[in-house]
C-alpha cells in the first residue's frame, strides 16, 4: 500500500474535523452570516449538504452561474419550446438576413415586435442584401403555435414560448438571431444546438463520474493487485494525449452510423478517457476513509462491504464528486464542440454547437454574416458558468475548511 | 429582384457557340485540309512580324542582331555565353500565339495557389503542354507544339508535322524520335502500360500504329476511321498524373530510366536509390514534370527544383519555349509561376479576396464571389466569370450496378423511382441557395446552342418540382409503407437511407446535397449525405461501393472522345456503373451485362468516333435524348461559372479574356495562353 501522504486527496481534508475543538472554531469555518436559524445549535445538528449549502450561497458570482446553467439547462430539455421554427427547414429566398432585434414597446404600451426586413440580390455583388423597414411592424406573442415538435420525445405538441401570428414568412421573416446561407433560422438551431451538446456533456461526465467511482473504488477499497492494475490502468490513458485520441477515435467511426449513433459514440468516447482523473480522486478519498474512526467503527459492527462503501464512505464525499463533475462538463463540451468543429464529431443535419461552428468556419459567414458566429458566444458563457459554478460547488464541498 | 443570369448566360452562349464551330473543324472532316494550311500561314505570318520586331527592340540589346526578340534576363544569359541568342533557341518555324488584349511586356512573378500533391492537375491547367490544343473559347483544336496535321480521306490515317528546329527545356532537340519514343518505350511496353490507351486502340482491339516519316513528320495509322484523334491528341499533355495521357516525350532524358537504352545494373541502382521496387514505378515518376523537376518539357513554364510535393512549386521561363506573340518576341511574358501550397481551401479563397493570387479560378469557392466582388478594389484585382457548358454543374449520378445491398440496387436502377426523385427537387431553391441565383434548372445535357443540344423537351425533362407526382410514382413502385418517421420504406419492407457522397472539389455540393436531402425527405425518401476526401472516393467509385454521387457535367461537349461521362467504359471508373465497365473491359467475362439502353449509349459513342460532323451531331443529340430520358443522373442547375469559372485576376496582369470557354478537356486557363499574360510594369 502507498503512503496515504502521497495521495491527491483534494484540497480540502476530514482531518480539519478533528482539529476543530469548539463549536466556536465550527462557526469560524463556514463563516459569518449564516442567516436567522443557522446559529451554533443549527450547525451542530445541520446535515452535510445543509452546510455545503450555506457556504455554497455566499459565493455570489457561482449562485449566479448556477441561475445561468438552469436556464441553459431548460433551453437543452425543452428546445422546441424555445425554437421559433424548425431548425431544419430552409428558406431558399431568406438566406444571410441579419439579426433582427425584438423590440417590446411599440408606442409606449408593452406590445412585442420586430421591424420587417426586405432583402433583394445586389445585381452587382450577388450578394443577399436585407434592409430593415420600419414601416413594417411585425408582432410577436408569447406561446404561439408553430411547427410541432415532441417534448422529451414523447408528448407532440405545437405551442413555442415566442412567434409571430402565422408563423415566419416571406413577407413576414422572424430571425432573432438571423439566418444562415440556407436560410434556416440561427435561433431555433442554437436552441437544438444547445440541447445537443449540453446533453453530450452531461452524459459523457454521468458515464465518467459511474466508472470513476467504480474504479476509483475498488482501486482504493481493496488496494493490493486492483489497485496496481487500475493505477497503471489510469497512468497509461493519462499519458495519451487526450486530443489526438479523440480525434483518432472519432474519425474511426464509421460514417454511415446515424445521427443517434454518431451521438452515442462520440458521448462514449469523450466518457472513456474522461474517467481517470476522478478515480483517482476517489481512490485517495477511499485510502483516507478507511482508516477512520467511523469505518472501523462500522467494519467491528460487522457491517458487510458494500454498506461500508456505499452507505458511510460514498456519502461522505458525493459532494467532492458533484463539484469534480461539474467541473467536468464544460470540458466535455468543448471536447464535442471541437471535435464537430473540426469535422471529426457530429456532422450535419445534427446539430449542436461545434455543428453551427463548423458551419460558419468559411470566409462568406465571416466576412458577410459575422452572427453565425454567435454559438463561440453560447458556448463560452456556457462553459464559464458551469466553471465557475463546479469552482463555488468545490470551494463549499467542505463546508469544514477554511 | 435583379439579378444577372441573363449576362452570365449570354457569356456561356457565346463559349458554346464557338465551341460548336471549332469542333465541326476540328472533330470530322474538316480538319483534313483545312487545318494544315492553317498552320502554314500562322507560320508565315511570323516572319513579317519578326520583321516589325527589329525596331522595337531596345530591351537588353544582344551583342548579336537577332530576328526575335526575348526576355531581359535571358538576354543577360547569352550576353554571359550561358544560353545560344534566341533565334538559335526558336523553332524555324515558332508558333504565333495572339493576344487577347495587347502586345506584353516581359517580367514578374504569377502568383497562384495550389492544394498540394493530390492538386497535380492545376499545374498542367497553367501550361498545358500537348501537341496539339484546343482554341481559348473550345471551339477548336489548334497547332502548338506540333505545326500542324494531315489526315487522308476517310480519316483513318493522320499525318503530325513537328516544328523542326524545336527544343525541349534543355536545348536538346525535339524530334519525331521523342514520338516513337512514347509509343515504342512507353505506349507499347506492356509493364509501363499493361493495356494501351483507349485514344490508341483499334475497334477490333488491335493497337494503332504510329511511324516515323522523317525526323519531324509522324504518322498515326487507325484500323478505321477516327474522327476524334486531334480531340484525343489535344488532351495528351501527362494529366492525371498518367504516362497513359502523353504522346511524346524526352527520349534523351528518359532512356537512362528504361531497361531497353539502360544498362541494367546502372539502373537497377537508381531503382535502388529512389527507394523503389521496380523500375516501373522509377520510370512513372521521372517521366513527368510534376513530380521530377529534371524531365525536360516544351511548355512555356519548367519546373524550377521543386515539384507538387513541395510547399511552393516554383516554374521559370523555358528558354526553348517555342511561341512568340505577334511581334516576334518570344513568349511567355512572365518570368515565373509560383503555386503556394494551402492546406486550406478557405485559406486559399481568403488569400485571393486579400489580394495575394494574381489569377485563380481553381478552388475559388462560387459562394464567395460576393465576398470577392466587395473587396475588388481594396484587393487590387476584378473578377472575371467564364461560365461552364457542361449543361449542370451539380448532377446527381445513380450507381446502375449497386450490388451491396440488391433492394437498394433495385431501386437505383428503377426509372420510375429516379424520375420521382427528380420530380421531388425544387431547383429554383437549389439555384438560390447554392448557386447565388445564376443559371437555370435543367438536366445534365450540351447548353442550348450547342450542336449537341438535344431540345427543351430533353434539357427541362422531369425538372419540375412536382410532389405529388413524385409521391405518386413512389407509391407505384411498392414503397407503401412508412416507418415511425415517416419515412418510406422499400418494397420489401427493409428501411431504405440513400448515401449521396459529395467530393469537396470545385462546388458548392455540399449544400446542394444538404438540399436535396431535405427535399427528399418532404416524400419521404430518406438520404444522407457524405463527404469524403477525393482520393477515398474516386477508389471507392472503383470498387463499386457507392449509391450515388454529385459531379459536374463536364464533358457533355466531348461525348466521343476522352472519358466522357456518358460511357460507361469511362477511366477512372464512373458511379454510373464500374461493373458494366468491368463487363466491357473483361468481354463480358466478368461484371454486369449492362441493359440494351446503355449498350446503345456505347455503340452511338462507337460509331461517333468514326463518322463525320453531320453524323457525330446526330448521334451525340440521341445519345443526350436517351441520357436525359432515362436520368440516370439527375440534374440540378447548369451554365454556371460554378466549376473553376470565378476568376480572380491582378488589376495589373493583361491578356486575360473576359470569356473562354470552361471545361475539363479545354484545360481551362490553359486554352487562354497564359504565356501571353503579362504584367503592366
């Protein structure tokens, strides 16, 4: 067995439990303004998720990236909802117009609208011109009928949170975000785009975090030869560089695999070399519980193995888990959007962000419709919010620490 | 909206129209007589221009008076004794190249680009070194490197007539010996060419010979007619990167590479060296400029120590080059090409819009001509259009002899189902989305005007958008039933998914693929579609893996010679049916027997090769009646300048025309005389 010093057993450790003496010194820990009930008596008695969460709330900028990752993660279940129009259908006479702003007052009363665009070939250039014409106002309303789509896959319905009367038409163009070479609407395919690749994370780290645990476990639980073969096990996928593996990996799909399959195997694929760093965070967390008080405690009563692991040890550390995955994620995120970026994940008609990407990746979108570019936006505040949020859910994992 | 077809149609028009009269000249009778005494007076007409020349020269006065003129660092050369003075360097009798807009002036650099090794083709675009070629607009086949030909009267003998006094790029004399050099050593050597070029084989599959005359007359004798000859000769310039695509080459250079000139130890040790296995694949390699810088060559440009593997392929001026322009000065005006390799496409596009190519069509993606257009005058360079008439410039060709999946190969070769697929597209969508709004909806055959044309009822055949009769056929054929996503199945129940691949080459197919998919799913036809790098797929093609693919239409103009699209026994194998071509190569051994419709296509393109202009017209309008009506490809939109037509020409480089005639075959710039482009210094 390794020396428990040599271990990564993350920033914070159970040790400081024992440190603390006074209740005083518990109070200290998690910090001032606990609000009216958290006084001594309550953090005495709180479960541990409790003061993960007291902590957690004081972290202002993370509470608020939490807040953006719940929006962004009700956009990625109920895309539809939010999409105007079906973001596979083209238009052949409504390609490059340009963002159209939705305005909420008309004439000082609350009436929501966009100003109408025309737009005509420059005989010159070719190119798509739109103007937006003011004279032409262009109501939109809230929880529209539109283009019918299903609703976690199952429930059909037609009902989009916001639209025009009769749906976007020639005379009529509703482009939030504007439209593509094809015409298709950016907005309702960032919605897509978005369901797709936060899934692809989340997923990816689900899969992760279930054979990290595994591993991690049983490396840790059980030491001797396991431990040997799965440490060797995490060092040689950790030695691999991760990019040229994925891409590798991916490009080794065969490329008549459907669009679910595709999706399935690019989730697989970032999952499977993703797993290693949390397993060894279990593992050291495992080496560290062991040899507690309260394990031994519960090995004397002759607990079995598994109520050890899964009903003391586990729960002592899901915070630690949660804040690692989450963490996780925007990296799984920028894993696909690369890779699709690149032509080597998702390829159209999915669509998902590093689809959108790749898509704009031509001088005609950079030079004439420079908003194709606004799912690199998506993607970033995306990718911050979940950052910091895994930073404030990490800082408040061990509400004991200081 | 206003848009601009009708300008860009007129351009085509106008390409076609010429391409018309040049191939009456140039394909059957005509060329006999006529021809040949065209290059006699071309020839006489240099003397009274090297004549004007004498007062003009001031440039780099030579030490010794000459006749014609030459390039001021070439002068500097023989002043040092390095290089004989320019009248020695000329043919007797050089080639009078025209101009497209004025007499040039020597210097400067051409800057192009290229896409690395697999982009072999460009180079011989740029130079297009042949005997023989085809006029700027296509219309007809003209002298070059030869001075001119001689058939007899039915066409089955044929009579080259070498410039004496020509060189090749090392000053070593170009002979009729370097012609049957070509067909002893190489045509007829069964390693290097295990089956002749089709150009070169008899109808009872006997080779043609070729004789020496004298030391710069050649003589090509066919087992009967062959109205296609100068057509096939116009295109022998090493293309493709194939020994099977030239018709003379350096003898003394190449002997030292074959066994029957080298001694054998001597060149069983290049072998070794260059790390090969047989000297065939050494002799491949050093037989053509692209990939040996040493090879001699008689194009305006030479290689300059480096090839298409390198990173920037450098051609300087060959001193041996044997045009000069109207006033006697010796061609090219420009002192060097230079090809940057981009690993990019897009890259490239953008180093053209910033103004850092003087003239590229190649690679220039259509979909950015606004971008190009807007930038013109902070780039420093216009666009110019030279539309193709291939007829589409994005078809969608049906694998007749899909075998991996029999249910699927059934339906490929079900007209009914192909005509609703046809019915099922909405070009005018296609046309706006992908092609900026230019050309028109219709199948893949000649442009109106053409001779070739086969008539409105054959160019619109099935392209309406029509749904419902799409749908309707669709029932008709079995495909009832519906999955869960409303897709059809196919008859025998099994979920059907149509691959179409897209070969990012020169258009914008991806999108006209995306399109089409989605208009296919609107009748509940299910189709996806893949990109694959071209190397991949061209194999693929081979090995008959494919459903269906998009190309262009690109040689609707050339049905009887070449490796038209239309003929199955087409090499490199087509998607239209690489086990019918399997069949014909093997006589009907091995393969699919190809249905009686597409043996008459190859025995109308049989008899096309030896019959005269009347009889070729006919024929080639039958053959487009019987293409068009049996779609086996499915044309989109055509006479576009999608394919290679956008040109991205320097404000300062002259001679460039507003329109030429844009194909394949032509060589397109080639066929512009890019040696007579220069620069206003």
């Amino acid at each position: 067995m390794e020396p428990v010093t040599d271990l990564d057993v993350g920033p914070k450790d159970v040790h400081d439990l024992e440190v603390a003496e006074t209740i005083e010194d518990w109070t200290g820990a998690i910090g001032p303004g606990l609000g009216p009930v958290e006084d001594a008596e309550a953090i005495n008695v709180a479960p541990n998720w409790k003061l993960v969460w007291w902590r957690f709330r004081k972290h202002k900028l993370a509470l608020f990236s939490g807040v953006v990752v719940i929006v962004i993660a009700t956009v990625a279940i109920f895309p539809g909802f939010f999409a105007t129009m079906d973001p596979h259908g083209s238009r052949s006479t409504m390609s490059f117009v340009p963002l159209q702003r939705l305005r909420f007052f008309h004439d000082g009363t609350f009436e929501p609208f966009v100003y109408g665009v025309t737009g005509a070939r420059n005989p010159e250039t070719l190119r798509m011109e739109w103007v937006t014409d003011e004279e032409v106002i262009i109501p939109v309303s809230f929880f529209v009928e539109g283009f019918e789509y299903k609703v976690l896959g199952f429930i059909t319905t037609n009902i989009h949170l916001l639209g025009t009367a009769e749906g976007p038409t020639e005379e009529n163009p509703f482009f939030l975000l504007g439209s593509d070479r094809l015409g298709r609407d950016q907005w309702s395919r960032l919605m897509y785009g978005t369901q797709v690749s936060l899934s692809i994370g989340l997923i990816a780290v689900m899969v992760s975090v279930f054979l990290g645990v595994l591993m991690g476990g049983i490396s840790g639980y059980l030491g001797g030869v396991a431990d040997l073969i799965i440490q060797r096990l995490i060092e040689l996928l950790q030695s691999l560089p991760a990019i040229p593996i994925w891409m590798a990996l991916t490009a080794a799909l065969p490329r008549d695999w459907s669009v679910e399959k595709t999706y399935f195997a690019i989730t697989l694929i970032l999952a499977l070399i993703g797993w290693t760093t949390l397993a060894r965070e279990v593992r050291g967390r495992f080496l560290v519980l062991r040899e507690e008080d309260f394990v031994v405690a519960a090995k004397l009563s002759g607990a079995n193995q598994r109520r050890i692991i899964f009903r003391h040890m586990v729960p002592t550390f899901s915070s630690h888990i949660i804040a690692a995955a989450t963490l996780a994620v925007p990296v799984m995120i920028i894993s696909e959007t690369f890779l699709s970026f690149l032509g080597l994940g998702l390829r159209p008609p999915a669509i998902s962000w590093g689809v959108l990407l790749q898509e704009a990746q031509n001088l005609q979108s950079i030079a004439l419709a420079p908003w194709l570019l606004l799912p690199g936006v998506a993607v970033i505040i995306t990718v911050l919010a979940l950052n910091i949020l895994g930073d404030g859910l990490r800082d408040a994992a061990d509400p004991y620490s200081h | 909206m206003n848009r601009k077809p009708s300008s860009f149609r007129t351009l085509a028009l106008v390409g076609v129209l010429t391409l018309i009269l040049a191939l009456v000249l140039a394909a059957c009778g005509a060329p006999a007589a006529p021809a040949a005494e065209e290059a006699a007076p071309a020839a006489e007409e240099a003397a009274p221009a090297a004549e004007e020349a004498a007062p003009a020269a001031e440039e780099a006065a030579p030490a010794v008076e000459t006749k014609y003129k030459e390039a001021p660092m070439l002068a500097e050369m023989v002043a040092a004794g390095e290089l004989p003075n320019v009248d020695e360097r000329l043919p007797e009798e050089p080639l009078v190249e025209e101009v497209a807009e004025s007499i040039g002036q020597y210097g400067g650099t051409l800057r192009r680009a290229f896409l690395g090794p697999s982009d072999h083709n460009n180079y011989v675009r740029v130079v297009y070194d042949a005997l023989v070629r085809f006029s700027p607009d296509g219309s007809e086949v003209i002298p070059h490197i030869a001075k001119g030909w001689e058939s007899n009267d039915d066409f089955s003998e044929w009579t080259v007539y070498l410039r004496p006094g020509a060189k090749w790029s090392d000053g070593e004399p170009l002979t009729a010996d370097d012609v049957m050099f070509w067909y002893n050593d190489i045509l007829l050597n069964e390693e290097l060419s295990p089956s002749p070029s089709g150009w070169m084989v008899n109808a009872d599959g006997s080779t043609a010979t070729v004789e020496k005359i004298d030391d710069y007359t050649v003589k090509w004798t066919f087992g009967q007619p062959n109205t296609a000859f100068l057509l096939d000769l116009a295109n022998k310039d090493g293309a493709d990167l194939s020994i099977g695509n030239l018709a003379y080459a350096p003898a003394h250079y190449l002997k030292q590479f074959h066994p029957a000139y080298a001694d054998a130890d001597a060149l069983q040790a290049l072998v070794d060296e260059a790390g090969f296995e047989t000297w065939v694949e050494l002799f491949t390699l050093k037989a053509l400029p692209q990939t040996n810088a040493d090879r001699p060559t008689t194009a305006a440009w030479v290689p300059d120590n480096s090839t298409v593997a390198d990173q920037v392929f450098v051609l300087k001026r060959n001193p041996y080059y044997v045009g000069v322009d109207t006033e006697g000065n010796q061609l090219p005006y420009i002192d060097e090409v230079r090809f940057t390799f981009f690993a990019d496409k897009e890259a490239l596009n953008l180093a053209a819009v910033s103004g850092e190519l003087d003239f590229q069509a190649r690679h220039i993606n259509m979909s950015n001509y606004p971008v190009l257009k807007e930038n013109e005058d902070k780039g420093g360079y216009h666009v110019v259009t030279w539309p193709t008439f291939g007829g589409s410039d994005a078809v969608i060709m049906f694998n007749q002899t899909y075998e991996n999946d029999p249910a699927v190969g059934e339906l490929l070769r079900n007209k009914d189902f192909r005509v609703a697929l046809s019915y099922a597209m909405d070009r005018e969508a296609i046309k706006e989305l992908a092609f900026l709004g230019l050309g028109e909806a219709r199948q893949g055959v000649p442009a109106p005007n053409h001779p070739y044309y086969p008539g409105d009822e054959y160019a619109y055949k099935y392209t309406e958008n029509d749904p419902d009769q799409a749908n309707a056929l669709l029932d008709g054929i079995g495909m009832t039933e519906r999955d869960g996503d409303g897709f059809r199945l196919m008859p025998n129940g099994e979920p059907l998914d149509i691959e179409i691949q897209v070969i990012p080459a020169f258009g914008n197919w991806t999108d006209v693929g995306q399109l089409v998919v989605e208009q296919w799913a609107d009748v509940g036809v299910k189709a996806h579609v893949e990109i694959r790098e071209r190397a991949l797929g061209f194999q693929m093609r081979d090995t008959n893996e494919l459903m269906t693919e998009i190309w262009n239409e690109d040689t609707t103009g050339f049905p009887f010679s070449g490796q038209p699209k239309m003929d199955p026994r087409s090499d490199p194998a087509l998607t239209f049916g690489p086990l019918f071509r399997k069949w014909y190569q093997t006589n009907g051994a091995e393969g699919v027997e190809p249905p009686d419709e597409i043996k008459k296509l190859v025995e109308i393109i049989d008899e096309g090769k030896v019959s005269g202009r009347d009889r070729q017209i006919e024929l080639a309008q039958e053959l487009f009646k019987i293409w068009a009506d049996n779609i086996w490809e499915i044309g989109t939109v055509g006479l576009t300048p999608m394919i290679q037509g956008v040109v991205v020409v320097n404000n300062d480089l002259y001679n460039v025309p507003d329109t030429a005639g844009n194909d394949w075959p032509l060589r397109t710039p080639g066929d512009t005389r890019p040696e007579t482009y220069y620069f206003a210094q």
